[in-house]
C-alpha cells in the first residue's frame, strides 16, 4: 500500500476588527486549492479574538471542501468514458 500526504495550511490575519483565514490545500501531486473565511467582531460582542479565529477558519474549511468537491466532480465527468457532451440551453 502506497501512503499520500496531504497537507492543509491556515492562515490567520487580523484588520480592524476582522479576521480572514486562508486554507491552502498541498497534495503530493502538486494539487493547489485555496479558499478564505472571514468574521467580524460585533460592537457589542465581547472581545474574544479566537472565536473570530475559529470562525474564519470554519468558513474557510467548508469552503475549501466544497471547492474540492466541485472539482473532483469535474474530473470525474471529464474522464467518464461514457459520459455524453452537454445540452447547451439557450433561454
């Protein structure tokens, strides 16, 4: 059995009240996707940097696993021998 590594990197930064988090996805065939999360800190909310932190990070995964989704459904259809060509639809 042959193991793959995957690598997941976050990235945190912190501007006037916002956080953005960066999730870069590395695979070991040279494979790059990246998607951000953002959140922000409500005035009247108290200040707790890691639940903007947390936030972001979450945003940015999930956004990041829809993105990889998309285009693993992508390359499925584009090596699918069986697939048919698109019905273009004009409206």
């Amino acid at each position: 059995m042959r193991a793959k590594t995957w690598n997941v990197e976050i990235y945190l930064f912190e501007q006037e009240g916002r956080t953005r988090a960066d999730a870069v996805l590395r695979t070991d065939a040279g494979t790059e996707v990246t998607h951000s999360g953002t959140a922000r800190c409500s005035p009247a909310d108290n200040d707790v940097p890691e639940i903007g932190d947390e936030l972001a990070v979450c945003r940015a995964l999930t956004g990041l696993a829809h993105d990889l989704f998309e285009a693993t459904v992508l390359d499925v259809e584009r090596n699918d021998p069986n697939a048919q060509a698109p019905v273009l639809r004009i409206d």
